[in-house]
C-alpha cells in the first residue's frame, strides 16, 4: 500500500447493515460506507474502509466506525495506481471480527509456552 496513490472523494452512503440469520438475536453489524472518486476523469465507487472488513456484534462499535464518514463528507481515497478500483479510506487494517479469536489464540500460545517452562 505504500504505492498508493490518494485521490479526493465524497461519501455517498453511511450505514450499518445487519447480518444473520432471521430469527437470531445476534447478528452481526456490518459498516456500509461507499464513497465516489475519480481517477483519469473516470468514476469508481469504493466500499472499504480497509483493506481487512470490519464487523462487530456491538451496536456502538459500529456506529464508532461510521461516524467519521457521513454522507456528503468529502475524504481522501488511497487507490491502488494499478488497479484504480481499489480503494481504501484507511491505510493499514483493522483486526474488526478477527479480534477476539485472535485474542484468545495469543493467549492461548502464552499459557502454553508458561505451562511448558513451569514443567521444566
């Protein structure tokens, strides 16, 4: 991403969609952000955030995620330059739904490694 080139768009839709099953209770929330840009007098329509999507089961994670993009906003665009149609608004990545799996798998490899030298 280093490449990328920045570009400046405008936000054309802000909202949460619900993901789930019909009659679960737990669905997951799921920031919907598309934002015009222009790249050689072409128009593209971009959806992430970054690069890794975002989801959450928190009503109030996901309104923090859209909230800096409502509609009519105009931001920077990070495009690829050899791909024009892809398009962050944030460079790097953000853990969103790997989080606490990813948590959890770190501090399982820790008590493994203390239960190893404690045995030692």
């Amino acid at each position: 991403m280093e490449e990328w080139q920045i570009v400046r768009g405008k936000i054309i839709k802000s909202d949460i969609m619900r993901v789930g099953k019909p009659h679960n209770p737990f669905k997951l929330l799921v920031p919907q952000i598309q934002y015009q840009y222009f790249v050689r007098g072409t128009e593209y329509i971009g959806t992430n955030i970054t690069i890794i999507g975002n989801g959450t089961y928190r009503s109030k994670t996901a309104q923090e995620w859209i909230a800096p993009y409502p509609v009519g906003k105009m931001v920077d665009v990070f495009y690829n330059p050899e791909r024009y149609h892809m398009a962050v608004l944030e460079k790097g990545f953000s853990l969103g739904i790997l989080e606490l799996p990813l948590i959890g798998a770190v501090l399982m490899i820790v008590l493994g490694i203390i239960m190893i030298i404690q045995n030692f």
